[in-house]
C-alpha cells in the first residue's frame, strides 16, 4: 500500500471536485510555465468550476423514475 497517497473522500462528488481542483491547479501552474496566454488560462479555469458545480448539482439529486404517459 502507498502510504504517503492523498487523501480522497468516500463521498464521489467530493472525490470528483479533490481531483478536478486538483487540475485546475495543475493547468494554472503549467499554463503560466509553457507561457499560454492568461484569458485561455480563465476560460479552462472557469470550465473546469463549472464541471464541479454541475456533478454536485447532479450527484446530490436523487435519481427520478423515468415518467409514463397516459
């Protein structure tokens, strides 16, 4: 077992959100090193927040039973 592994949380939003910060954090450091240019830098950044906040939004309601017509 690795035992300097970081922790993730048993919640799967949560886990979803630990690694997408995860990325945005990577992208902001790695995009200002290899020098892209800063408002491609926000764009990802800010599509990157939205993902999290849609899969919480998601993850958070319940599944619904598929309506039938009458």
């Amino acid at each position: 077992m690795i035992s300097n592994a970081p922790f993730m949380p048993a919640d799967p939003s949560e886990r979803f959100a630990v690694i997408f910060r995860a990325l945005q954090r990577s992208v902001a450091d790695n995009g200002y090193r290899l020098k892209i240019h800063g408002p491609l830098l926000v764009l990802i950044w800010n599509y990157l927040s939205r993902q999290i906040a849609r899969f919480a939004k998601i993850a958070a309601k319940p599944p619904q039973s598929p309506r039938i017509r009458a």
